[in-house]
C-alpha cells in the first residue's frame, strides 16, 4: 500500500526554486515523496530536514547523509533546528492535513469508512484522543470546535444531543459517532456532514490551527533574504491563515504599514492566484481535489 501520494509534487518543488548548496525543511515528511525530491536537486553540501509527529512515518525514514527526520511536530521548529545548529534555511515546505496511510489505517480512527475506536492522533504519544473529546468536553467546548472547525450551522443543537446521548451510551467508536449525528445532516449531503464533524473534532485533537500559526510566524524568522515558503492546504480553516499570513504578515485585519504608506510584510506571494490540482491529477488521487497551494518569498 502506498503511505501517501503527494499532491502538486512538481510545482511545490519548482515553488522552493531550491539552490543546490541550501538548507531546506518538509515541514510533514509522511511517506517522504516531497523529502525524496528535494534531495534529488540538491548537492553533497545541501541538507535537507524533514519533521513527521506520527512514528508511522519513521518506517519511510531516507538513506542519506544529507537528510535528517526530526520526529516532532512542526511548531517545535525552530527549537530544533537550533538543537543542529541552524539558524536560517533557504526554503520551507508544508503539506498540511492528514496522509493517505492515516486515514487508511482503520485503527487511527480519522475516517467514516471504517468503524473503530475514536482516536485521530497524529502523535500517538499524546494522551487526547477524539473519544476522550466526545465523553469530556463540555457543551460550549463541543459547539466551538463544531462551529469554528467544522463551519456546522446546527453546532449548538449537535453538541446538545452529544451531551445528552453520552449520559446513558459511550461513544467509543466511528460507527456509533455517524449514526449519532446522521440525523442532523441534510438529505443527500450525509456524507458532507460528516466529514465537518470529523474535519472539526480532528482540528482540536490534534490543535492543528495553533500549530500551523506558530510555524508559520517561526518561517519569518528561519527563512533567509530570497527563500521561499510553499504550502499544501485542503480545507478552507488552513488555507485561511496561509493566504492571511502572506498577505499583511497577520492572521487577521490589515497589514501594517510605515510612516510611507508601504507595508511591512515579510513575505511576498509569488502566485496571484492560489495553485489548484489538474483534473488528470484529480482523477489519478482523489484526495487532491481540495488541495491549494500558495507559494510566497521572503523579502
């Protein structure tokens, strides 16, 4: 089985207009399909390193003296970079969201088409899982996540009802958690729905939205003059905070400007429009039809 299939593989790596002799870092190694064509454009100086939090991931780890894989997630970057003596890199790459092989593996609990124990770790060290979300988080906590991560318009009445059915049944697996909010989908968007509500309940497991801010204003300061960021997202929450980061500098409001008039931003997006998968590619991996890509260069 193939761990995963990167998505927009050629033009992420035309994005990173990666020099030979640089330092470069894939934000989520995965199956190592981005990591591998790094490498391949890089010298015996060049050095490539590669962050995965999944131990999954170990098991793709490259043969190469030019490549390390830090298991951590990647908020921790800059942190241990310093640990390898690296203080600023030519280019960084993010391919957000969840592999193939985790919402493959039955056991991982990230998708509706199997019924297993809800779990949707990333780490698999950490001690939160979906199900500890499902059976302790309060009525508030469950609308927030269902609301701000999921985008569900019946987030108050959804989290009532789980309230309400936790109290005399667990909910311990995928299949009960789907046939408990089947009801509050719309006819003929069941699976839609669903998705949100896995989508929403994964976001918090995993605080995946902190995460990708911290990285990403940690990219301001690793990223040398003339170095470029690329970004892979799949849902709209992510692609959000890309788009706004690259954009003012900020995750919300306006950019700051000088006494000029000029703002003070410190990356500038080398594509105008975000960057969509062809049809043949959608056609060829499915899961690449929510993909966009942005690409930005510090200045």
């Amino acid at each position: 089985m193939i761990y995963h299939t990167p998505v927009l593989l050629n033009t992420c790596i035309e994005g990173l207009n990666i020099n030979a002799n640089g330092i470069y870092v894939d934000c989520t190694f995965g199956g190592g399909g981005h990591s591998k064509a790094i490498l391949e454009k890089l010298s015996p100086e060049g050095r490539l390193f590669s962050f995965d939090q999944d131990e999954a991931a170990a098991k793709n780890a490259l043969e190469d003296e030019r490549f390390t894989l830090i298991q951590q997630n990647f908020k921790f970057l800059k942190n241990y970079l310093k640990l390898y003596k690296i203080s600023k890199v030519d280019g960084i790459l993010m391919d957000l969201g969840v592999s193939s092989h985790q919402f493959d593996e039955a056991d991982r609990g990230f998708s509706i088409r199997f019924d297993h124990e809800l779990d949707m770790r990333m780490n698999q060290l950490q001690t939160l899982t979906a199900k500890k979300v499902i059976a302790e988080w309060t009525e508030e906590q469950l609308r927030f996540i269902f609301k701000t991560f999921g985008e569900i318009d019946v987030a108050g009445k959804l989290a009532r009802h789980l309230i309400n059915v936790r109290s005399d049944n667990k909910i311990e697996t995928t299949g009960k958690l789907l046939q408990i909010i089947q009801p509050f989908s719309r006819k003929g968007q069941e699976h839609q729905f669903a998705a949100q509500v896995f989508q929403a309940i994964r976001i918090a497991v995993n605080d995946e939205l902190e995460s990708l801010k911290s990285v990403l204003m940690q990219c301001e300061e690793l990223i040398s003059t003339g170095g470029r960021l690329v970004v892979l997202s799949y849902h709209s929450l992510e692609d959000r905070l890309v788009k706004n980061y690259i954009r003012s500098g900020k995750f919300e409001g306006e950019a700051e400007k000088n006494l000029f008039g000029v703002s003070n931003t410190p990356f500038e997006g080398v594509n105008r429009k975000p960057i969509r998968p062809s049809e043949e590619e959608i056609f060829k991996n499915n899961r690449a039809r929510s993909a966009v890509l942005r690409i930005a260069q510090r200045k």
